[in-house]
C-alpha cells in the first residue's frame, strides 16, 4: 500500500456522482480559463491517484474530506518529485479546491483553514532560461528579412512582437486583427495568464515589421498572425504554440543562435526594460506578472551592472 493513504481509500471516494454545479473540482475548473484547464485537471488527477493508490480521480475523489494530514502528506511527496515551481501551482490548484468547497458549504471554515496551513514551498533555484543578446536578435531578424517568402515576413513580424512586447507564445497566437492598435502600437493581450486583460506596447522598431507583414495580410479580420501553407497562401485560422516554437528552433538554427525559448524573448524584454531603468511596477504591468516578486525574478542584468551602479555613489 502506498504511504501517502493515510486513511482508508473507501473514505476518500465520494458514496455517489455530485452535480457538477456542486462538486467543488469541476466547480474550480470551471472557473479557469480553457488553456489552463487541462494543466490543472491533470494536477488534481495526480493528487486524487496519491492519495487513494490510484482508485480515484479529479472527479471521484470526495476532496472535502480531506485534513491536515492529507494536505500536509501530498505536500511533501511532490516536492519529493517535482521542481517547487511544479508544486506550488498544483498545490494552489489542491487550496483552490478546498475553498470552492468550503463555499458550498461542503467542508467548514475551521477545516479549511487547517487543512492548508502548510510549511511555505521556497525555491532558492535561479530561473531557468536565459537573456537573448542584441545580437542573436538582429541575427534572428535578418534571416527572417533575407527569406523572400512570407514565412519570413510573417516570422519577422512574430519575432518582432515576442522582443518587443513581451508576450507568451500562448497570448501570441490568440491575438487578433483588432487587438492592434496602428497608431499607438498597443496590443490588447485578452485572457491572458489568470485570464487577466492588458494593454501591450511595440516599439517602432518592431512595428515595421509587424507593418509590413500586414501589408501582406490585409485587413481581413481573424487572427493577427496566421500560419502559411508550403504554396504560400495565407490559412485563415490561429497558429498554436507549439508551431511559434518550431518557427523559432528553426530560425535559431538559420542564424547560428544557440537555441532557446520562446520565453526567453519575455525573459529579455523584462531584464532590458529594467537594464533601461524603468521600475519594476511597470515592467511588472506590461509582462502581465500578478507581483513585481515575479518580475524581479526575470532580472538578467550581470556583475557589471552592479559595479556601475555602486559607482554613482558618493563618497
């Protein structure tokens, strides 16, 4: 048997199927935005499975049974497997749950407030990634301006938008005609991460290319950028994540720029904003960070910033 059940699974298991309008996983799943679902259904999946020996799942887990000791034991085994990075958001999906069900007046106040009275999770690990120099950017642009076919203008226009904007490839893609604003380069970023709405702004330089790729579209509504058939006409539909992510591996390799990540550009328009002595409360508003904390994690700046900075000191 496994450890972690520290109670019978029979006590666990819900006695018979909740409506959905009351059980507290799908009520919080509900809630979350349709990119987020899947990620968190799989979360409370791997809970529900830890703490029954696999017999239950998101939905047939009775999650408003759950104590102090439940929470506490799932706490520690996954920190056990996964990054603290991991853990904290399945541990925040597992807190999320327990509120809709104490709001459902399924679990009392007193319970809950136990049952996630848990040892804060700390990372001291530095980010993972890194910052992209102005170099391997232009190298990346000029591959993109030297292809002649769309692919080039519209990955140009791709690039141009993750240096300048620092978006998610995930808000990348959702972005439609509409969201650009010409004059003032705004880009309304719409469900963003937490589904939460913001105003994105693109330099000038970046707005040349993202020109010149709609000169090439059109007006026609839909998606702002779209993917490219091998005859080069233009399929109106969103592209996916996944694809921004080959497009990049693929111009990386063109420009002989070690590879990185597509969130690595978002790593670098934070740590550059910042370098520029913009504060942190604005860099926090346009990369769309809940805390500045987040944001300051994105600082890439090196040694040598730091001497200079001692060096306006007055002594």
């Amino acid at each position: 048997m496994n450890p972690l059940v520290l109670a019978q699974s029979s006590a666990l298991l819900l006695v018979a199927p909740m409506p959905l309008t009351l059980h507290p996983a799908a009520v919080y799943l509900r809630s979350l935005s349709a990119g987020s679902r899947p990620t968190m259904r799989q979360s409370l999946d791997a809970i529900a499975a830890m703490l029954t020996n696999g017999e239950c799942d998101v939905m047939t887990l009775n999650w408003a049974a759950l104590e102090y000791q439940h929470t506490a034991a799932v706490q520690a085994a996954l920190l056990e497997k996964h990054s603290p990075t991991t853990v904290k958001k399945m541990m925040s999906a597992l807190r999320r749950v327990l509120k809709e069900a104490t709001r459902l007046k399924l679990m009392n106040s007193d319970s809950y407030t136990t049952a996630i009275d848990l040892p804060k999770i700390k990372d001291t690990r530095k980010l993972r990634g890194r910052a992209l120099t102005s170099v391997e950017i232009a190298s990346l642009m000029k591959v993109c301006i030297h292809d002649p076919s769309l692919q080039g203008i519209r990955d140009a226009a791709l690039i141009a938008i993750l240096r300048g904007a620092g978006l998610r490839r995930a808000e990348v893609v959702k972005l439609e005609l509409r969201d650009f604003n010409p004059k003032t380069g705004a880009l309304e970023v719409r469900q963003g991460k937490g589904g939460k709405d913001r105003t994105a702004y693109l330099p000038e330089g970046a707005l040349s290319r993202l020109d010149n790729w709609l000169s090439h579209r059109g007006g026609k509504p839909g998606p702002l950028l779209c993917p490219i058939h091998k005859s080069g006409r233009i399929e109106w539909r969103h592209m996916t994540p996944q694809a921004v992510l080959l497009i990049l591996q693929k111009r990386a390799a063109e420009a002989g720029v070690e590879q990185f990540s597509p969130h690595d550009f978002r790593r670098t328009f934070c740590s550059d904003l910042l370098d520029a002595g913009v504060d942190i409360v604005t860099v926090q508003k346009l990369a769309g960070h809940a805390s500045p904390v987040t944001t300051a994690k994105y600082d890439r700046r090196g040694e040598e910033t730091k001497r200079k900075a001692v060096q306006r000191l007055s002594f």
